[in-house]
C-alpha cells in the first residue's frame, strides 16, 4: 500500500445469509436422544448459565435427571451452577 498504513481495509463480501433462531442448549441437546442425554443438556445449560434451558430441560426431563449424580471431576448440577 501506498501509505504504508497497518489499518485493515474494507472488502466487498456478499451479505451474509439470515441465521434461523437456535433451541436453547438443554432442547436441542436433550432432543438428541440416547441414555443420559437429557442429563447432560441440563448439565451443559447449566455450565453455559442458559436458566431458559435449565428450566425447559428439567420441566421435560425431571425425572431422567439425577440432580445428585457427579460428574467425571466429582461435580453436581449444584456445584457446576456455583462454579460457573
């Protein structure tokens, strides 16, 4: 360049195609199917602080969900919502 500056120039890109609304994180991983799903969108909701995901996953899965079983690092649902 000609002016020796470091500022990014501007590129012509084609617009970008609109995004479709996502599932909160506990639907879209309990929907998944499979033994311990429902478990681990609830523990992921709960991780990302996704309360909308929290609620929904345990309104559907209440009882696939072991609020006392620990995790591989000794975790609950409880200490993961402190933690993160």
């Amino acid at each position: 360049r000609a002016d020796n500056s470091t500022a990014p120039r501007a590129v012509d890109a084609p617009p970008a195609a609109p995004v479709a609304a996502a599932a909160p994180a506990g639907e879209a991983a309990a929907a998944a199917g499979g033994p311990g799903e429902p478990a681990k969108a609830f523990l992921r909701a709960v991780k990302d602080g996704d309360l909308a995901g929290v609620l929904s996953c345990w309104e559907a899965h209440a009882a696939a969900i072991d609020l006392e079983r620990r995790s591989m690092w000794d975790n609950t649902p409880l200490t993961c919502a402190a933690y993160y």
